[in-house]
C-alpha cells in the first residue's frame, strides 16, 4: 500500500514514562488486524488493547477497554463501523474514533463524521504511517484523506442543493483570516501546509481554528468544514 502526499504532519511520540496511547482495532479481516497489531507492537508508546472483528464486538470491547483510539472498519458484517462509532462515542465518549476503511464513498464519509468520527483514511495509505496518525489524533488533530477532502464538499454541495428551506439562525461572523484557514482546512490541507501556505506560523493556525471552533460551537475541524458548506460560508467549486 502507498501514498501520494501525507496528510498528517509528524507528532512526536509520548514521552517516556508517560501511558501509552491505548488502541482498539476493529476490522473483519483477521490478516488485516494482525498486521496493525505487528506494526503498532514495535512502538514504545502505543499499546493495542484489543481487537474486534465487528461492530457489535468493538463496542463490548470499547466498553471493557476504554480505549483513546479506535481504528474502525466501515463495512463489517453484523453491525457496521458508523453505527458502531455513534454507540461508542455514547457509552466511551473519550475513545477517538478513526475510519480505517477501503470504502471511498461520499455517503460513507459524511455518515462517520455525523458518528463522531475525527478521522477518515483510505486503506491506501502504507501500513507503516498509522502509528503517526494515531498520535496526531490522539493530540486533537482531525485527519481525512486528500482525495476524500473533495468528496466531502461535494457531498454537503448536494445536501444544500436538496434541502428545504427553512427559518435559519444568525451564522456567527469569522475573520478574513479565519475564513481563509477554514477553506485550506477543507481541502485536506494539515496545520503545517497552512502554516507554510499563509506564512504564519503552527502555533497561530492552532490559535485560528480554536477560535472557529468556539464561535462555530463545534468539536473537530471536519465538523467546521461541514458546517461551513452547510451554511454556505465556503463557496462549492
């Protein structure tokens, strides 16, 4: 498996002597798992808890695990990956829940963000550059595929086209800043290419979507870019 850009800048491991970051794997393929498991072993501050080969055994195993991470499958026989996120962000609200998954439909994307989900990433990507995005997870980043970050404006381009007028309430006013930090957030782009792309620095994007999230009300930088599309503050193209 192989990747044409990386979509996560690189965090630096948990110090030593610090929990590791515990990790839940949930994927009907049993080779699959095995080899997250072999991968993730070998390093020093993440440790996997535990393995589900369906949705209704990762909530019964988020449950007895209480995992920080969850790497979730999207199609599993008898209860899928999205309905499996929405339980476990119910009864674990603290787990982080990444879709780990070769499905690249628009639908499905959007469905796990709905979830809960905080990240999106094809099975396209090398085995090896999981453990990295774990941590950035972990840290409070939200991670989606480049090549799903179109989908997921197309997806809420048709949502706004179909929906039905309605009453809507004031939309909270972002800075010419903030709007230019959300419209490369919504394409894929992480903290460092903004950084790079608006000639500022890591720290300030950071400063930038803490203050979109608080005057969105929202949680994650995915939720941002939804609402955004929804509400017609980023133009569709």
């Amino acid at each position: 498996m192989t990747v044409e850009e990386p979509r996560s800048e690189e965090v630096a491991p948990t110090p030593s002597g610090a929990n590791p970051i515990r990790v839940l794997i949930v994927d009907d393929h049993a080779l699959f798992r095995r080899g997250l498991e072999m991968v993730l072993g070998q390093e020093v501050d993440i440790e996997v808890v535990g393995e589900a080969a369906d949705g209704s055994e990762a909530v019964t195993m988020a449950k007895e695990t209480a995992p920080d991470i969850v790497l979730m499958d999207v199609r599993m026989p008898r209860r899928g990956g999205i309905d499996a996120t929405s339980a476990i962000k119910e009864s674990v609200p603290s787990a982080k829940i990444v879709m780990l998954t070769i499905s690249d439909e628009e639908a499905d994307l959007y469905d796990a963000i709905k979830a809960g989900a905080m990240g999106y990433l094809l099975k396209e990507i090398s085995i090896d550059e999981v453990a990295a995005d774990i941590r950035a997870v972990y840290g409070g980043q939200s991670l989606i595929s480049p090549s799903m970050a179109s989908k997921l404006l197309s997806e809420f381009a048709a949502m706004i086209k179909n929906k039905d007028d309605r009453p809507q309430l004031p939309t909270p006013r972002l800075t010419e800043r903030e709007m230019e930090v959300l419209r490369l957030v919504a394409k894929g782009m992480n903290n460092r290419d903004i950084a790079k792309q608006l000639f500022i620095s890591e720290n300030t994007v950071k400063n930038h979507i803490r203050n979109i999230l608080e005057k969105l009300q929202l949680h994650s930088r995915m939720e941002a870019v939804v609402y955004a599309v929804r509400e017609k503050l980023l133009e569709i193209t």
